[in-house]
C-alpha cells in the first residue's frame, strides 16, 4: 500500500498507470514489514518467499 501511495504521489497521479509501473519497478530497495524486497521486471517481488501460516492448538502452523 505504501509503495503505491509513494507512486501515486510522485507521478501526480492515479491514472497514469505507465509512470506508477516504472516508479515501482524502479524500487532498488523497499524496506517493508516482510523485509527488503524490490520488483522484477515482470513486476514480480523479489526478496520475500511468500507463505501462509495459522494458529491451531495455540501452535503456529505454516502452510
């Protein structure tokens, strides 16, 4: 949410999807609550192993 916030408002705009793609794949480096990760090319995160995780008999279980 943030890096589309930081996009929007660098390319003073919510429509001009063009420079909101090039601002994000243009990230080196976003510092983010999952870590550093930045975009690749096919605007893909890189940088962050996606995973999904529960709570089941007070025990943390990662899907």
């Amino acid at each position: 949410m943030y890096i589309i916030a930081e996009a929007i408002d660098f390319c003073n705009s919510d429509t001009n999807t063009e420079c909101i793609r090039d601002y994000i794949y243009a990230i080196k480096e976003f510092k983010g609550a999952l870590g550093a990760y930045h975009f690749d090319e096919h605007g893909d995160v890189v940088g962050v192993i996606p995973s999904r995780a529960s709570i089941q008999d007070r025990k943390i279980v990662v899907e």
